[in-house]
C-alpha cells in the first residue's frame, strides 16, 4: 500500500496502520518531516519514504531532507500510484 501524507497532524495515524512492505509519499505539509530535525522525523524511521520534489522545493527545504527518503517529481508521483494497487490519502 501507498501513504500519501498531506499534513504533519496525520503522521502518526498513519505511522499506525503502516505495514511492513508499505511506501510513504510526503506531500504539502508533510515533507517538513524529512528534514531529520524535525520532531516528526521519527515516524519515518524504517520506512520506506518518498517526498514530493516541488512541495520540498516550495518550501525551501532542498538541503535538509534526509539522506534515508527518495526525492520524486510528479512522473514519480505517478509511478509510485501505478506501482501500488491500493493508496490511502492522510489529510
């Protein structure tokens, strides 16, 4: 399964029902928490994380993103939605 992460506030909950083999997309909000500064950032841990290039860009955060996620543009985006039949969206 794909988790796509909108805002900080639904990190944990998703941290929650997360299994195993599943795959994180940080967007909007969220990516905040790949900087490995954050507070959040340990609901990333042992994860298999992706974040969204333009929202990182967009908030300015290019040089503080962990070396533990992938950095996707929107063809990744796609790819990571193709890649898994089912996706759950946290707002």
């Amino acid at each position: 399964m794909l988790h796509i992460v909108k805002t900080l506030q639904a990190l944990e909950d998703a941290s929650q029902y997360s299994g195993a083999n599943d795959e994180w997309l940080l967007i909007e909000e969220a990516v905040y928490a790949a900087n490995p500064l954050h507070r959040d950032f340990h609901f990333l841990k042992e994860k298999q994380v992706s974040v969204l290039e333009a929202d990182v860009v967009a908030r300015g955060m290019n040089n503080r993103l962990s070396p533990s996620v992938t950095l996707v543009d929107y063809s990744g985006f796609v790819r990571l939605t193709a890649a898994h039949p089912q996706t759950l969206t946290w707002d």
